[in-house]
C-alpha cells in the first residue's frame, strides 16, 4: 500500500511540473512578444515624431 501512494504522489507531482513548465513557457512567449510589440511601439512613435518635427521645421522656419 505504501508503494502505491508515493508511485501516485509520483505521478501527480509529474503532471504538476508538466503543467508549470507549459505554463511557464507560454508565459515567457507572452513577454516576449510583448517586448516586440512595444520596442515596435517605441520605433513607430519615435519615427512619427520624427517626421512630425520635420514637417513642423519645414512648414515654419
């Protein structure tokens, strides 16, 4: 009897760390393509400003 309980604690424990590894992972690629997506952001923002303060200098000398 006691072999059973700690093979089943065993195989609990397995899928428990299988589950936090899955979760873990998806969590990471979460951060990941948020980091993306806003040094994106960042680029995109910087790029416009950019072009805003272009167009401003061009339009009033």
């Amino acid at each position: 009897m006691g072999a059973d309980i700690s093979s089943t604690k065993g195989a609990f424990v397995a899928i428990l760390v299988k589950q936090v590894d899955a979760a873990l992972l998806t969590l990471r690629q979460a951060v990941s393509k948020f980091r993306t997506e806003d040094r994106l952001l960042c680029r995109t923002h910087t790029l416009l400003l950019g072009h805003h303060l272009t167009s401003q200098s061009q339009t009033h000398p």
